[in-house]
C-alpha cells in the first residue's frame, strides 16, 4: 500500500490471533432475497483493475504479508498420478513451508500452511502425515470436478472422507441448478452436503467460470451461505476460467452483506491460477479492504493453490539474502 494508507505491520499481518467464530448455522431459504441482488458489471471490473497497479507493500511489511499468504494456503495435489510419496513430500512441505534458515531469519517459527488439499483416496495418507501438527485435511467430494454423479454417491462420498479423517470437505455444486434457474434444488442439494459433513467444515465451490453472469455467482453464494456452507470458493481449478478479481469482488461483497444480515462470518476461497506472490498480495489488499482483518485468517480465508507457495518462498529468500534463487530449487514433490 501506498504511505497515505494505514497498513498492517509484521505483528498485524503475520501473527494474528486465531480466534473461531461459531459455526454457520443453515438458515431458511429466502428466494426474495438472494434473487434480489443486483450486480455493476462495469464499477466492480474497474474496482478491480485499480487494485493491482495502486497498491503495494514493501520490505518487511511485505515479507509479513507473505508469510500471512503462506498460513492461508489450502496446499493441494488434484492430479491422477498422485501417489502416496507425493502427498506425503506435499505434507512435510506444509509442516516446513520455508527452509529453516528463513524461518529463522523471518522470525516465522512454527509457521504452516493452512491445510492440505487431496482426493478423498489420499486422504488417509495425508491424515497420518499431519499427525500431531494441527494441520487439517481438506477432501474435494461430490463428484469433483464436474459434480455430476448421483447425489446419493455424491453424499457417501463426503460421509467416507470424514470418516477417513478429513475435517474440511470442498464439495461443487450442481451448475444446472444456477443456469435453469433452480433455486430451490440448490438449496436442497447444499443442506444434504452441509448435513452430511457433520463438524467437518464444509466449502462450496461455485465453478464460477461456468455460472454465466456475475449475478448468478451472487445469487448463488447467497444460497449456499444459507443453506450451511462454511466458506464460499471460486472454482475447482479444472475450470478454463478460475479466481479472478471481479469474481472475488463479488463473492466478498456476497460474504459482506451475509454477515451485515445474520451476523454469521463465512469464509472465502479464491482457486485456480494464483501463481504468484504479488497476485497473493492482491487479493489480500482486497480481503482486508473489503471485509477487515477478522477475515485474514485460516478460518476464514484460504488459497486453493499448489504452486503458489514456490513463488513466495523465492520473495522471502529474496528479502532475506537480496538474492533470487531458481525456481526449480523450491519443488513441492
């Protein structure tokens, strides 16, 4: 950021307290409501565009922020030949994001990513990986990525990832519902996963390339936010079209005004194509001006990424020795 704004320090930004908000409890369906949003194509894709080019955080402060990114990264493997020793290189990584002598040097001990992120075949693998390092497992379920399967194999899906260990399920949701218009179905098929989930949180991946209309990706985070959904994500990463600025813009605002009726926090998770570190400290900027430092934390934010934490890494090294390192250097697996 610019020095006429206020930003946060390493102490802000890095160490956050991490306190949980009570659970989102599944509300009542109010179709008048979530169809009554309207959405400014035009001023949210200006918003946007500005914030790459007018704000920017330097030297320590952007160190801080970096490692704040790394905290909110869902660390993730979604390929078919993922293999036990790949997911488990990924698990050390996210125990050990950053060498030791830059963790030493950032004063960043005991840093982690936010979570790990695998098929539900891997989960049991991640799980005793992750053990004793409060790191949780997140399951992608429901027919990932198209989401087309039976919904009854779709819910089975989600009751064996928690049953196998995992404490965070990113489901998709059926597109058709939001393209014909069937409010009601979606509401329907997002309290089954809700309910199916039991404690594990649950986030929704709205597939917002293949929705249409930024007004369709604001009706539908409504939906999902009533009908249980603990954070509200951007795409599966398999889409052509992933995270992006105005989608986020519109998602947030969707979490805002949620929060403005309920008082209910949800989460937000942008997914798909942030690559890079200054990407990262964009949509960081917009979390913060948009919802408030409460939201820059793992409960509440996280990064559906896998090469994301490379690059990162790469800065850090940077600002700690004022070299850059090869990228080849910084593999996950």
């Amino acid at each position: 950021m610019d020095s006429t704004v206020s930003k946060p320090t390493t102490a802000d930004v890095a160490h956050l307290p991490q306190t949980t908000d009570a659970r989102i409890p599944i509300a009542p369906l109010d179709l008048d409501w979530a169809l009554s949003v309207a959405v400014n194509t035009s001023a949210l894709e200006r918003r946007a565009a500005t914030l790459p080019g007018r704000r920017s955080v330097k030297k320590a402060n952007q160190a801080a922020w970096l490692c704040k990114a790394i905290s909110l990264i869902d660390l993730t493997t979604l390929s078919g030949d993922d293999t036990v020793g790949r997911v488990q290189r990924l698990c050390a990584k996210a125990r050990q994001p950053l060498r030791a002598d830059l963790m030493d040097a950032l004063g960043m001990e005991g840093l982690t990513t936010g979570a790990v992120c695998v098929y539900h075949d891997m989960v049991e693998t991640a799980v005793e990986a992750l053990a004793g390092s409060n790191i949780p497992v997140a399951a992608v379920s429901t027919g990932f990525p198209a989401g087309l399967s039976p919904l009854d194999l779709r819910i089975k899906e989600i009751e064996a990832s928690v049953t196998a260990g995992a404490s965070e399920i990113d489901i998709v949701i059926s597109r058709r519902h939001v393209l014909s218009g069937n409010w009601q179905a979606l509401y329907d098929e997002m309290v089954a996963f809700r309910q199916a989930c039991g404690d594990a949180h649950v986030k929704a991946i709205l597939a917002t390339g293949e929705l249409g209309s930024l007004r369709n990706v604001a009706r539908a985070s409504r939906i999902c936010m009533m009908a249980g959904a603990d954070f509200i994500k951007t795409s599966t990463g398999k889409e052509s079209v992933n995270a992006t600025l105005p989608v986020s813009l519109t998602m947030i605002r969707a979490i805002r005004d949620y929060h403005d009726r309920t008082g209910h926090r949800v989460g937000y998770k942008p997914a798909g194509g942030i690559s890079k570190a200054k990407d990262a400290l964009v949509y960081l900027t917009l979390l913060r001006e948009e919802l408030g430092l409460r939201w820059m934390q793992p409960d509440m934010f996280r990064f559906g990424a896998s090469s994301l934490l490379n690059d990162i890494e790469r800065q850090l090294e940077h600002h700690v020795t004022g070299a850059y390192s090869a990228s080849y250097r910084h593999a996950l697996a």
